[in-house]
C-alpha cells in the first residue's frame, strides 16, 4: 500500500490512499492474533481515516479561497 502512496499535490487522491490504508488495517485487525495488536490496527485505521477527513476539509477549503 504505501508504494502507492500519490505524490504531492492532489489532496482527494491523497485522501483516498489513506481510505485505503484504513480499509486495510481494519481487515488486518479481524485476523490478528492478540488483541494489542487488534487494538493498534484499529486504531489507526480510526486514525488514518481522520487524517483523510481532515485532508479533505483542508483541501476544500484551500480550493474556495483561490
């Protein structure tokens, strides 16, 4: 997944690599084998999932004001 990361620039693609990301961590967190670890993915998959909120909000806010 991070080989896939966009480059710089497009927030919207950006934002959805990191959907992405989440998605897979939250599959990564079914088949765990301790709960740590189920929590950590969980978690930043929650985490991940902000920062594609927040890239987003950030990148619309930027585009009206041009």
């Amino acid at each position: 997944m991070k080989s896939q990361k966009p480059s710089d620039g497009d927030f919207v693609e950006f934002a959805n690599w990191r959907e992405k990301i989440a998605g897979a961590l939250d599959a990564l967190a079914c088949v765990l084998n301790f709960e740590e670890d189920r929590d950590r993915a969980s978690a930043e998959a929650a985490a991940a999932r902000e920062q594609a909120a927040d890239v987003r909000r950030r990148g619309e806010i930027g585009f009206s004001e041009r």
